[in-house]
C-alpha cells in the first residue's frame, strides 16, 4: 500500500504531538513498512483510513498500537557499560557516603524509557552487587517507566532468549536468573522485586512521583525527539533529580548545556547543581 505525502504528514504529526518523536523523511519507509501490518489485519484500505481510525478512537488503545509500532525498543543487558561502571565507583560511593553522615537509607534509580527491561534489571544487579550484605538494611529501588505497554509487558515477564543473556556476566547469570526448559531465562523474585514498572509517557505536563531521584537514565530516548522537545523533559527530569544527583543519557546524545541545568562530569553524565 502506497503511504502518499500527506498521509505521511499526517501520521507522522500525530507521532510528534503525542510522544515527541520526529519521524524524518528518512524514516518514511520504516513508518510504512511497519504498519503496513497493522493495516491489512485490520481490514484499512489506505493509511488515510488508518489515521482517521485513530483519531475518532476515543479508547485510546489505537494510538498506543500506534506507538508502539513507531517506536524503536533496542535495548540490552549491560548497554553503555562504562554508566554502570560510574554508577558502582562514583554515584554509589557518593550515595553511602551521604547516607552515612545523614542516617538516610533510601536509594532511588529511575529508568526512564526502561523497553523491555533489560537497563532497570542490570541496574538492579550493579544494585544487589553493590550494596551486597547492606541491601537488607537499605531501601533501594528502582522505577522502570515506558510509554509502550507490550515492551511494559516483557520487562514484566522477565523472561529472556539465551542470545539476550550473552551480555550478562556468567556469575550475575547464575546468581540473577533461573533457565527455562525452552532455552529461555527468568529473572528471579529478588530482582524483580527491585522493580516498579510503571506506563509513563515523558511528554506528559507533570509526572506526579512522589520523591526524588538520586539517578535517572534517560538514555536513547530523546534520539528522536526535536530540540523543543529534548528541552521540556530534561527540565522535567532535572525537577525530579535530587540536588547532587546525576542524569544519565545515551552516548550518542547531547544534553544543551546552555540551559545550565545540569553540570557536565564527561559525556552523556550530567550532575544536578
Ligand atoms: C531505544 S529504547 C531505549 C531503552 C533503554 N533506555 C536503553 O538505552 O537501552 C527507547 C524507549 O523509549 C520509549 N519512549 C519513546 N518515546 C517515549 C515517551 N514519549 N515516553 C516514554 N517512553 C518513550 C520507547 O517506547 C522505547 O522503549
């Protein structure tokens, strides 16, 4: 089925106001070739037909199949190794250190942009390691949010092919995950219970959350987001970052400096001043 200009405009509007992404000309064959699907199992004869589908569905469940089609889920276990690193010999050192002066014993993480879960899973491993013996007497967790529910539904499952384990240390594997009978591995309850999932759409006005975060990842998720956009969320991230507490972005990306919320520590680790 042909996707004409205009409906590519139009489909593509619809993406941007919702969730922030910009779909580029030059995604314009992946945006057809992904819902090509979901217009011939649902009965649509053109993508106009699609889009108006969606937009007089006031579920909205079309939209949300429409976002999850668009976005892109790429994740794995232990991505962009050298955050973790700075996690276990910057920021947690940091955290027990201010927690031994103040008594305080709460550790808060937020994946924000989690997919199917395998960044607050390895966050809740580099956690249990570090807080070892600790971690009875420590209040720590994690808050893993997406705006798709069937990456949401995955990460819930916690159940992961042996080609997704290869990122994962053998001895975390035996210690963290159960395998399966089908070849597949479970994360065992210790390390789910670390997590909160939680559906959440980062271009909501407000978030709601009632603490602060010591650490946020928010890493490959604003990629497709325009400068306006990028702009918004990290003001919204940088008021629910605690002071001295660090966001964490993706490598590839770029945090404006001008807007001076953050300080730079190197690339793609920034400190809440
Ligand atoms: C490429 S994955 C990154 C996963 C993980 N953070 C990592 O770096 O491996 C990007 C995730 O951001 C989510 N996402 C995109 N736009 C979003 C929005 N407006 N609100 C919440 N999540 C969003 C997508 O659903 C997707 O799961």
């Amino acid at each position: 089925m042909q996707l004409t200009d205009r409906e590519f405009q139009l489909i593509s509007s619809l993406v941007n106001k919702i969730c922030g992404i910009t779909l580029g000309e030059k995604k314009r064959s992946l945006v057809a070739a992904r819902l090509q699907k979901v217009l011939l199992s649902g009965g649509f004869g053109s993508f106009q037909e699609y889009y108006e589908y969606i937009i007089q569905d006031t579920s909205g469940e079309a939209l949300l199949n429409l976002v999850d089609q668009i976005s892109t889920n790429h994740t794995y276990f232990f991505r962009e190794k050298e955050h973790f690193d700075f996690l276990i010999n910057v920021a947690l050192p940091g955290i027990s250190e201010e927690q031994r002066n103040t008594g305080r014993r709460k550790v808060r993480i937020w994946s924000a942009g989690c997919s199917s879960g395998e960044e607050p899973y390895t966050l809740a491993m580099i956690l249990k390691e570090y807080l070892g013996g600790n971690s009875l007497h420590m209040d720590a967790g994690i808050l893993a949010t997406d705006i798709s529910f069937s990456v949401l539904e995955t990460a819930m499952a916690g159940i992961y092919p042996a080609d997704k384990m290869l990122q994962v240390p053998i001895s975390y594997r035996q210690r963290y995950f159960s395998p399966l009978k089908d070849g597949n591995w479970a994360v065992k309850q210790c390390l789910k219970d670390m997590v909160l999932f939680r559906r959440l759409n980062l271009m909501s006005r407000e978030f709601r959350f009632k603490g602060l975060f010591q650490v946020i990842f928010c890493r490959n998720v604003m990629i497709y987001f325009d400068k306006a956009t990028r702009r918004e969320l990290i003001e919204k991230l940088h008021r629910y970052t605690e002071p001295g507490g660090y966001l964490l972005i993706g490598h590839s990306e770029t945090l404006d400096r001008e807007a001076g919320l953050y300080k730079y520590i190197k690339p793609s680790v920034y400190k809440k001043i």
